[in-house]
C-alpha cells in the first residue's frame, strides 16, 4: 500500500494539519519530503502530523522526516507527530528520535 498524504491549513492557529496514511519506504520518502517542504514553501507554519492510519515507515521515511524537520525548526516552528502507531513508536524510541520530535497521543490538539 502506498502512503497517502492530506493536508489543509489553519489560519488561525498557523500550522498545516497533514494526515498521513499508509506505508512510507524507499520508494515514497523523497515524494514525502518533498510534498511536506512544499506545504512549508507555500506557508512556513508548524506541521502537526496525524499518523493514526500509518501503518509502516522505514528509515528512509524516519530519514525524510528528520530533513522536514531541520527544516522547520531553523524557522523556529514545530513538528507534532500525532497518534503513532505502537509498532512505530518502537522505531522512534530503538533510534532516540522520540527524543527530537514531539510525539502525541490523540486526534488534535489544537
């Protein structure tokens, strides 16, 4: 399955809500880097990330996202990754990145 990606902006609490669903491997992560530095292009504003329906994501797609994030953060925004699945929480805590990114339990918080 591959992964898919919506997003739509909140004005009023400036950031992108972008849900992504699906698997993200070698093959989807440039495509997610770059749809996610496109929002950010168009817009600089946090990312909150709702992840409830990802099923997968290799180190690639990890990789991807720590680029996003550099990204944001240099423009003193936020990265939220909202409702991790158990099985990828794992991946976040054996590579410390659960200690780099904001992970979040729930639909919204905003």
């Amino acid at each position: 399955m591959d992964f898919q990606l919506d997003y739509d902006m909140d004005v009023q609490n400036n950031r992108w809500n972008v849900t992504l669903a699906g698997e993200i491997d070698i093959f989807d992560s440039p495509e997610l880097k770059a749809r996610l530095t496109a929002l950010l292009e168009e817009k600089d504003a946090d990312l909150y990330l709702q992840c409830k329906n990802l099923e997968y994501i290799d180190s690639t797609g990890l990789g991807a996202l720590v680029g996003v994030l550099k990204t944001v953060n240099s423009n003193g925004r936020e990265m939220h990754l909202i409702s991790i699945k158990p099985n990828i929480q794992k991946l976040f805590k054996i590579t410390n990145l659960d200690k780099v990114f904001i992970l979040e339990d729930g639909v919204d918080n905003g």
